[in-house]
C-alpha cells in the first residue's frame, strides 16, 4: 500500500477550517521572519546567552516581546470575519497590525519602569491610554484567533472589577475604576503577562518549534508508514492503525483537528476499504485524534498551562497523564478489534503495505530525537530546553537522511508553519489572561473556591459532577486551554480544598473533561472535521465517536478516586491499580461493541444480547472502580460483585452460542 504524504489541498483544508487567510505575494517572508526573531529571543533567554539583553534582560521584557513581535500577525492572517478569507487584506488590517506593533513595542521599551515603579498600580496618562489600546486590541486578536465566545467571556471578565460591588452574592467583591482595571491587566504579572503567557514563553514555544519540524521532516509520514507496517495486516488493521499514528502524531501538532487531517488523509479511506462505514472510520479517527492530544511526552499546550499552576516540572504532568492515556486507547483499541472480530473485518493484504525494515531504515532517527526528549524530561529535568536540543538533533540528522532532506522551500514553509500556530496561541493565551487577572484584582480568585464548596452543600460527588459539566460546557465554548486556565482558577481550588482531592488529579480531571467537546454531539469539532475526510453524516460521526470513546467519560473520575492511576503512590499500589483499571476497561469496550475476546459474541437475539452486554458492562465498571475513600465499598467487595456479574454473563454468552449454532446446524 502506498501511504504517501497527504495531499497538497491538507494544508488548504486547515486553513479552511482556522479561517487563516493567504498573505500576499510582498509579505509572504513576514511570519517566517518573526519565527526567526522569536526563536532567537527565546534562545538568548533561555540559555542566557547575553546578545539580546534590550528585550530578554528582564524576564517581563522578554514576554511584553514575544507579544509585541507575535500579535500583530494576528490582524495579518485572520480576517475581520470568515466570509472574508478569500478576499485581499483592507487598510484598516493593516493600521490594526502596525498598531499593535506600536503599543507593544511601547511597553517593551517601558518595562523597566513599569517594574521598579509599580506602574501596574500608577501610571502615567500616555502609559494609561496605551493599556486601553491594549486591551482592546487583545480582545479583538482573540476573538480572530479563538472565535467570538474566547471574546465575550474574557471581555465580560476583564471589564468585571469595574461592576464588582454591583453583582449579586457570592462573586460580589472589591470594585476598581477604569483605569486601574487596565493598568493591572496590561503592566502587572497577574493578567496577560500572567501563568498562561508565561508557560507559553518559557515551556510552549520549543515543543510547538519540534513538533512543527518533526512534522515536515517526515515524521507524520514515518509514523503513519511504520502503524501500516505494523498493524495493518491485522482484523480492523487500518482502524488501530488510525490509533497508533494518531497516538504519535498527537505529539507534534497538539491539535485535534491538525491531527484528523493529517493521519485521516490516509487511514479513513483504509477504513473504508475494509468495509467498515463512513461514520463509524470518521469517529475512530477523531477518537484516536482527541487522544493524541492527551499522549505523553509532548502533550497539547494546556499541559504546560497546567505545570506552571501546579509549580510543578512539565515531566510530572507527562508521567501523570501516562496510564489514563493508556486507559483511552486500550478502550478504543478494544472496541474497534470486538467491531472487527464481530463484523468479520479481515486488514489489508501483507503485499500492499510498506516493510517495517524498509520503514525503519528510512526513519530510525525520528525514534532516537523522541528517545533523547523524553530522557532529557525525565532523567535530566531539563523541559525548558529540552525540545530545542531534540529540534536541533533533527535537524542534523535529517539533513543527513537522503529521503526527507530539506530544501529552502522546506524552511520557509516550516517557519510559516510554526508563526502560524504562534500567532493563534498568543491571542487565546493573552485574552484568557485577562479573565485570571479580573479574578484576581477583585480577590475573587482566593474566595470562589468557598463559594462552590457552599453551594455543593460540601458533597465531593456533586462538586465532581459540577466539574465535569462546567468543564465540558466551557469546552464547548472555548479552546481547552481557554476552557482549563478559567476553572483552574475557578474551581480546582474547590475541589483540592472542599473534598481533599490530589491537585495534580483534580487539574488532569478538568484537562479531560474539556477534551470530551471534541468528540460529544452537537458540537463535536473533531468529529465533524473527520465526518468532512470521510464523506459522513456530521452528527452520525459525533455518535459513533461518542460511543467509541465512552471509556474517556469515566476515566477522570478513575483518578480522582485514586490517584495511583495518575502514579501517585506505592509502586505496588500503582501496578495493582493499573492491571485491574486495564481488565475494567477491556470488560467496558467489549460490551459496547458485543464481543469478548475469549469468549465470542455476546449473544444472540436483542433481548439476550442485552441482558449479557449489560452484565459484561457492569463488571467492567466495578473493577475498573477504585474501592474505598468516597466509594463505600472495598476493593475485594468490588471483585466479589464484579465476578458475580461476570460469571453469569459469560455463562449466558456460551449459552446463547451454542444455542445459535444448534440452530443454524438444523436450518442446513
């Protein structure tokens, strides 16, 4: 089989979907220059080089210019409205991007004086009327870059501290005027120069710079060669294929929809060979896709978002997120061999797919750059230059590789590429910054915690619950990262606090709620970008996806109920936990598709069927259930009722075969 790289339209078809409109022919060098400037920026800082000491001497300095260099594209590639992406950029485009160019270049000059005179808190006028600038410009990048709901919330929040003393009740707090408000948003550390801003400069930039030039220098196309290489003789071969390279390919793009137009190019119409239905291949690959993101060592940006809320190393958050992602894919693995096996869906001939040692020797060293990563994250705890030194290890390597050498064209693009992705960040990341920092001006930050833990009537379950639905409706809404930074603040402290749960489990648990849009009817943005490459229903796409991707539901509660799935723990209390999870899981993806590996179909005829799917299902949740603490039973008493229902389903399965085949030997 041929899996060449995706079609040249690929491209086009993300530009399509992020309304990224084409710069003219005269300004086509501008975003690979600012990748350029920035990376040198980030270097000199990073490695404290000294070369560049007037915008990275001081640490607030350098982010006002990562800003300052990044937002001004923002106005350049997205359009005042989508119905516009086709048409020439206008004047007033342009003046927004030299405005901005000029306003953040204004506190870069300024940001030793806003430091060492507390201009956060009294400012000059000319320093005021620059932070309105600001901010509005802010709000209006984001809501190019985001989408009209990142907008209104940070807008309504930002403009919050104004009407403090006026809302009603609980979130009722502190007022400030109009120009205090904007002096603290644009000049202190707290709102967009805040967390989010920070753990883009410091952590995000070097993993989005590796997984743009992992991605265009082959390393999409190895990936993908080498889970055909692999998988694809197997029954239902190119749906778990679709998993494994969506898996990996998570690791460069950090996107869901990125991910479900590169490796769908190829594996939905795999899928489709094999038999399996339009909808059922495109809500396999937006399954496998919204994983990827998830995917340790190089997980989307809301990771590194959530390392530095936590103070923690980004490596901490990369182990923690192993075992559920291995959970997630165990599941959707699972579910697609029962649907094959049941279905009687064979793979791909042998003849037809790429050699693993031709593969290999072809790609070998894109192994070795993620081996080298993933030691420098978890050996030498060096995150914040570790993906440099794997980009420049690539780089070398690749250039010595005659199949995916690169010419000039290949750099330019790739600097294209990576500006693209920052200018997007950067917008998102200083607009939800500013909903930090409302928070945080009127004090609210420190006492919304309480005011959930009273309205949860102290109930851990139901401030759980809460979660989990303010989690996904904000998803909805917002990208996750958006979605994270706003309950990180909100409600995480609630749930640390009112019910004494872990805080690196109560942040993965929001970080998974938010991803669940991407698959959940009726908005389903990785569902419906698959159903497009499949040539499917949308909403028959997001049903199938959300049946295929039901054990990502109760995952988070997995751990939150114990820890030792996010590896806190005994190392014997983590293994114990991890191979009972991993039984659970298989028992639960079996019964939603209606076939037991071991045991066969489960049943026959709708009444039968059901009566053993709902056992086999209900087994599976109660030893995938961790015992103790909020559950009120032990562990063994969760095994002891787990094979109680177990048992009987199996029994009643081998019945219902035997039955089956007496009836089909008679009918002959």
């Amino acid at each position: 089989m041929s899996t060449e790289t995706p079609p040249a339209n690929t491209a086009q078809v993300k530009e399509k979907i992020s309304q990224i409109r084409e710069l003219p022919l005269a300004l086509r060098w501008v975003p690979a220059t600012v990748t350029v400037l920035l990376m040198m920026m980030t270097l000199d800082y990073l490695f404290n080089w000294g070369l560049l000491t007037f915008v990275t001497g001081l640490e607030t300095q350098f982010y006002y210019a990562v800003v300052a260099l990044l937002l001004p594209l923002v106005f350049l590639l997205w359009p005042m409205r989508s119905s516009q992406q086709e048409q020439p950029i206008p004047l007033y485009d342009y003046l927004l991007s030299a405005a901005t160019l000029i306003v953040g270049g204004y506190f870069v000059y300024n940001a030793v004086p806003i430091l060492e005179r507390g201009w956060a808190f009294a400012a000059p006028d000319i320093a005021i009327y620059f932070s309105y600038a600001y901010w509005l410009l802010i709000i209006e990048a984001a809501r190019r870059a985001g989408g009209l709901p990142i907008a209104i919330i940070a807008g309504l929040f930002s403009l919050y501290p104004l009407v403090a003393d006026i809302v009603p009740g609980p979130i009722q707090a502190f007022p400030s005027s109009l120009s205090e408000t904007a002096m603290y948003h644009t000049m202190s550390t707290e709102s967009i120069m805040g967390v989010p801003l920070q753990a883009f400069a410091g952590l995000v930039i070097g993993f989005l710079v590796f997984g743009v030039v992992l991605q265009k220098s082959g390393g999409g196309k190895f990936f993908i060669n080498l889970a055909f290489a692999l998988l694809g003789h197997v029954r239902g071969g190119p749906a778990k294929v679709s998993i494994f390279s969506s898996g990996l390919m998570g690791s460069m793009s950090g996107s869901v929809i990125s991910n479900v137009l590169t490796t769908g190019v190829l594996s939905i119409p795999a899928m489709r060979r094999i038999g399996m239905s339009r909808s059922f291949a495109g809500g396999v690959e937006a399954c496998a896709s919204t994983g990827g993101v998830l995917m340790p060592p190089v997980m989307g940006a809301t990771a590194f978002v959530m390392a530095m809320f936590l103070d923690i190393p980004y490596a901490a958050v990369a182990l923690a997120a192993v075992i559920p992602s291995i959970l997630y894919f165990l599941g959707l693995f699972i579910q697609i061999d029962a649907y094959a096996a049941r279905n009687d869906i064979k793979g791909l001939p042998a003849i037809e797919l790429p050699s693993i040692k031709q593969t290999l020797k072809e790609g070998w060293y894109f192994i070795f750059v993620f081996g080298l990563l993933v030691w420098m994250l978890l050996v030498m705890q060096r995150e914040a230059v570790a993906p440099f030194y794997a980009t420049a290890l690539l780089l070398v390597l690749n250039q010595l590789s005659k199949h995916n050498r690169w010419g000039w064209k290949d750099v330019t693009e790739t600097l294209s590429s990576a500006a693209k992705l920052f200018a997007e960040l950067i917008a998102i990341l200083a607009g939800v910054g500013m909903l930090v920092g409302a928070l945080s001006m009127t004090g609210l930050s420190g006492t919304i915690a309480n005011d959930f833990i009273n309205i949860a009537g102290g109930s851990v379950p139901l401030l759980l619950i809460m979660g989990a639905v303010t989690s996904f409706v904000l998803g909805i809404g917002m990208t996750v990262t958006a979605a994270y930074i706003f309950l990180a603040v909100a409600l995480a402290p609630a749930l640390i606090q009112g019910g004494g749960l872990d805080p690196m489990a109560v942040h993965m648990f929001i970080l998974y709620w938010g991803m669940l849009s991407f698959i959940t009817p009726p908005v389903a943005l990785g569902a419906f970008a698959a159903a497009t490459v499949a040539g499917a229903r949308p909403m028959e796409t997001g049903l199938q996806a959300m049946r295929l991707g039901s054990v990502i539901y109760f995952i988070p509660f997995l751990f939150v109920l114990n820890p030792a799935l996010i590896m806190q723990g005994e190392p014997l209390m983590i293994v114990a936990v991890f191979i009972q999870a991993v039984i659970g899981i298989v028992l639960f993806a079996s019964a939603m598709q209606g076939y037991l590996m071991g045991v066969g179909r489960l049943g026959y005829g709708a009444l039968q069927e059901m009566v053993i799917r709902a056992l086999v299902l209900i087994a599976g949740l109660l030893l995938a259930l961790p015992g103790g603490g909020m559950v009120p039973l032990s562990q063994w008493e969760l095994i002891g009722l787990a094979a109680a229902a177990l048992l009987p389903g199996v029994a009643l399965a081998r019945l219902s075969q035997r039955h089956h085949q007496r009836s089909l030997t008679a009918n002959a």
